[in-house]
C-alpha cells in the first residue's frame, strides 16, 4: 500500500523527471520554456481553456484516481495566484505506481507543465476559488487516460499540516 509523502518544496530540479516549473527567472522582460505542442500528431490540435475550482482540498479527500496524456505536455498555470498541489508518479507496466509517488506545493504565481506520459493528480487547490489557464492537445480518442488507485490515499494531512519538506 502506498502511504503518502511529504509535501516537498517544488523546485526545478526535483520536479525535472516530471515537468518543468513554470516561473519567470532573470531579469529579462521574457522567459521562454520549451514544450512538445509542436510536435505533429495527426488528428490533434492543441486547445487551451479556463478551468475553475471553487473549493479547496479537503480533510476528507482521497487520492483515488491519476491520469496521463500520451500525445502531449500539460500545462497548469494559475491565474489568480492561489497554491495548489501537484501529485505525480512512475509507471509501471503502463499503469501508476503509487509506491512512487511525489506531492509538491506549487507556491503562489507558480505553474507546472507536466510531460507527456507522466502520471498525475488531478487539480487540487489549497486556496479557492481558483483558476487556472489548461494548455494541452486533444482531439484523439485517448487524450485522457485515468487509471483508479487499488487503494485510495487520504489527502488529510496536507490539510492539516501544510510543512513543506526543503530538499
């Protein structure tokens, strides 16, 4: 059974196996990331939209579920400034290993762009409402893959101590 991890400080490079931290650095006017909607893939475009959330995470939540996209990046990035928490995991033999998995809190005025493939949570926040631009390719008929937990994980204690473990 997996049990859940400490909520680490989400950096770069911790979070580099999974996605890329989206947040300006320098002191340019600009800060350019790379990501993979360029990449042709027939029967996909890429769609961009306004996801809103109106209640922040819960005691009584359960991770039960984690989701994937395998012909795209997936961008989150916020547009009213709240925290939010990312979940991700390895694979194993094309589901979620739970065993595996990774709990950041994206501090305020910070985004996440999960690669392709990479096992995530769905969206939750610790302040709402929220809303947050969504950026990834769709139109094919496994944009989305979710895969159900064998066994649900209680979010409760991000609730109730929000310590963030520095690395």
């Amino acid at each position: 059974m997996a049990s859940l991890p400490a909520l680490t400080e989400l950096t770069d490079e911790i979070f580099a196996p999974y996605g890329k931290v989206i947040h300006h650095k320098g002191l340019g006017k600009r800060h350019y990331f790379e990501t993979d909607f360029s990449e042709e893939v027939a029967g996909a475009h890429v769609k961009t939209w306004v996801s809103r959330i109106m209640a922040p995470l819960r005691r009584d939540e359960t991770l039960t579920c984690m989701e994937r996209h395998p012909h795209t990046d997936q961008m989150f990035a916020p547009l009213s400034g709240q925290r939010f928490l990312v979940m991700v995991c390895d694979d194993r033999d094309g589901q979620p290993a739970p065993d595996t998995l990774r709990a950041f809190c994206a501090p305020s005025g910070t985004g996440v762009l999960f690669h392709r493939n990479v096992w995530h949570a769905g969206m939750r926040t610790f302040d709402a409402p929220a809303e947050f631009i969504v950026t990834m390719k769709t139109g094919l008929p496994d944009d989305d893959v979710f895969a159900t937990l064998e066994t649900p994980i209680p979010l409760a204690p991000y609730v109730d101590d929000m310590t963030i473990e520095v690395l």
